[in-house]
C-alpha cells in the first residue's frame, strides 16, 4: 500500500513490490492474481484505514456540519502534515503517478472512490440542512464538491512538501466560505 501511495500505480515495480513484501514474484501473483489486483487490494485497505480513522469525523452526534469538516480537516491537515513520505492522498496520489494505457481503467476506480467521498460530504451537509445548522437553500452538492476539491488539492500540496500549518491554514481559508446556517 505504502509504495502504491508514495509513487503511484505505474511508478511502481514488481520487483519493488516482492522487495517491500518480502515474496517472490510468482508467489505474489499466485496471492493477487496480479499487480492491478494487488493495487486494488491496497487501495481497499488505505479506504478501510481512512474510513475507520478520518470518517467517523463526519458521523459524530453532537457537531455542527461545520464543526464537523473542521475535525475531519484537522486530522487530514495533521495526517498529511506527519506522513514522512510527503504521499498525501492515495487516491490522488496514484492518479498524479501516473497512469498509462496500460491501467488506464484505474481511472475510473479511482475516481469513482473520490466520488464515494464527495458523496459522503453531500451526505454530512444534507444532514446538517435537517438538523437546522445549515441553510435549506444552500446547494449541499456544489459545497461537497467544493470541499473535496480543497482536499484534493491539499493532497498535491502535501506531495509538494507542504507541512501540517500551511495546510491547516487552506482549510480554515476553505471554511471561510462556509455559508451561514
């Protein structure tokens, strides 16, 4: 999973991937079927990960929406922020790897899980509409796409270096436009 993250789908080898694992090739492929299979199977596993850690963030009782993506973007910021590697999101960070013909299917795997998150903030912003802290005519899909979009973005910044307080700071600006309940 780590060297999927840190150097996208196509930059990786096989060789560095037996290395990493510890197995011989054929035993790898007898396990996975193939490396497509296995980025897949890694893919799951960073999902899993950021679901159990950053996910619940959202589902919280007691917070506001706002306060709500405030938590969720604190953890990303810091999560980001401490990740020696720089990796930012996998999910961004396979696709900025690169992608050949080859894999060009994983596009779509890739986006549609990127999707599935959007759909989660539209989710965490309807609810909020429901329970009065966020206004009935603010367009909860345009926000979601918004804001999965500044994390998206923070990604990229992670990758270029950027520490926990600079990205914090994107966040708060990207709060900034949150609209009034």
């Amino acid at each position: 999973m780590h060297l999927f993250w840190q150097r996208g789908y196509e930059a990786t080898s096989i060789s560095e991937l037996t290395a990493a694992v510890g197995v011989s090739a054929p035993s790898l492929y007898a396990v996975f079927g193939s490396k497509e299979d296995l980025f897949r199977a890694a893919l799951q596993r960073y999902l899993e990960q950021f679901r159990r850690e950053r996910g619940q963030l959202l589902a919280a009782p007691g917070l506001s929406a706002r306060a709500a993506f405030e938590a969720l973007f604190e953890a990303i910021a810091d999560g980001f922020g401490r990740c020696p590697a720089r990796s930012g999101c996998m999910l961004v960070a396979a696709e900025t790897g690169g992608l050949g013909e080859a894999a060009a299917h994983l596009r779509e795997v890739l986006g549609a899980h990127r999707a599935g998150i959007e759909a989660g903030f539209r989710q965490r912003i309807e609810r909020g509409q429901r329970e009065g802290d966020v206004a009935v005519g603010v367009d909860a899909a345009a926000l979601a796409k918004f804001l999965s979009t500044v994390v998206q973005g923070l990604s990229i910044q992670a990758r270029d270096g950027a520490g926990a307080e600079p990205l914090r700071e994107v966040l708060r600006t990207a709060l900034r436009a949150w609209p009034p309940a």
